[in-house]
C-alpha cells in the first residue's frame, strides 16, 4: 500500500510539471515571422488533403521532467496536401542555442497510409530542428507510403547451426523529409513459409533479403513496384 501511494504522488508530481499555453494560439504576426510550410505527399505524387495538423513548441526539463508546451498554430492541409502557418516566436525558441524544439503534430488515415515506424513507436510529432532566425521560412513536407501488400514464399529454410535465420524486410522512405522508413516483415519458421506483408503502394518498394548460413550474413535488396490494389508474388529461396 505504501509503494503504491508513493507510485501515485510521483506520477502527480510528474503530471504537474507539464505545462500547456494556448494563449497564443493561432495568433496573427505581422512582423519578424516564422513561417513553416510545405506538403503532406504519397504515391505517385499524390496530396494527402485534410490531414489535421499542430505546430507545438516544447521545453524538457532537467533530467527530461516535466515538459512546457507552447500551442502554437492548427489547422490541416488543403485538397493538394500543401499547407502553411504563419506565427511569432517567443525568445526561447530560436536562437543558436534555443531553449524550445518546435514540432509538427499530425494524425493520418492509417487504413490507406502505411505507419511510420519511428512515429509509432515515439509519437506522431516531426521535429523541425534548430530555428536561428525568426523571420525565416522553414519547408518541411512529409512522406507517408500508400498501403500496398506483397505476398512472399521463403523456401528451403534449413538451418545449419542455432541462430541462422532467413527473413524479408519491405520498407521505403517516409515521414519528414522522407528520413524514417515504413514497411512489414517476414521471418521463415519452417522449410517453407508464405505470408503476405506491407509494401508501399504505387512506388518501387525496397525488398530486403537476409539470409544467415552456417553463422555468416548475407543481405540482398531488390526494388519492386508495387502497386495500390494489386499483390505481387515473390519466392526466395534459402
């Protein structure tokens, strides 16, 4: 009973030290702004519209307790995924050694966008990075893969000695900029094995083999197009 309350006041302790300010939400800036702009993009160079979007500036703590957060601007992306805020930065926030990171929070249609692997496990949120100046204009577009399937046959897994192993990966580009990576996973468990994973729709998909025989390595990737409503066949052979 004792640990347990001490549990309960330290997570009441944590709870308080995170602060939120909407005051300033959304407000207009008529000198030296900050504007961050850019585009939420799929396959085929396609705009992802209506994606619902937030610009938050955060501080950490010492020791990474307890967080303040600036609401700085929402709104989402037009029917050609193109958006753009316009706002004031407060002193903290820009600078060579600012104190705040500005990020973009956002929510996508996860049943015809692939996830993001870096998102799901960390927070839908892109960091934007270091702002110097604040009469700046900062691009920032984001990449989220259409989903697509591929169906893999993994043949002849005999292993040599414990620990070898055969298995595919799929994964291509996404997120800010394009720097993290969506896509699925396929490990043989048995002399053969068939499974259907995730591909990025209407783009090449990045398919990688990794093979471990006999305790050496060997990785092979190949580049398919793969496309929306259509599931590619592909065996690989141990």
């Amino acid at each position: 009973m004792k640990n347990t309350i001490i549990i309960l006041l330290l997570a009441l302790g944590f709870i308080s030290c995170n602060k939120v300010d909407k005051s300033t939400l959304n407000s207009p800036c008529s000198d030296s702004c900050t504007t961050i702009q850019g585009r939420f993009i799929t396959g085929n160079n396609q705009g992802i519209a209506n994606v619902p979007i937030e610009i938050k500036s955060e501080i950490r703590g010492s020791l990474g307790i307890g967080i303040s957060t600036r609401r700085i601007a929402t709104g989402q992306t037009n029917n050609n995924g193109f958006y753009t805020f316009t706002f004031g930065l407060n002193k903290d926030e820009y600078g060579e050694m600012p104190k705040a990171s500005l990020k973009i929070f956002f929510s996508t249609d996860k049943s015809k966008l692939l996830p993001v692997q870096w998102y799901e496990s960390f927070g839908y949120d892109a960091f934007i990075g270091r702002i110097i100046r604040k009469d700046t204009t900062i691009q920032a577009n984001l990449y989220f893969a259409s989903r697509a399937r591929i169906k893999i046959r993994l043949e002849n897994f005999n292993p040599v000695v414990a620990g070898d192993e055969f298995s595919v990966i799929t994964s291509c580009g996404s997120g800010y900029e394009r720097r993290e990576t969506s896509g699925g996973f396929l490990n043989a468990n048995s002399t053969i094995t068939e499974g259907e994973i995730d591909a990025c729709g209407n783009e090449e998909t990045n398919v990688i083999v990794r093979k471990k025989k006999n305790g050496v390595y060997t990785n092979e990737i190949q580049k398919i197009l793969t496309s929306v409503g259509e599931i590619k066949f592909v065996t690989f052979v141990y």
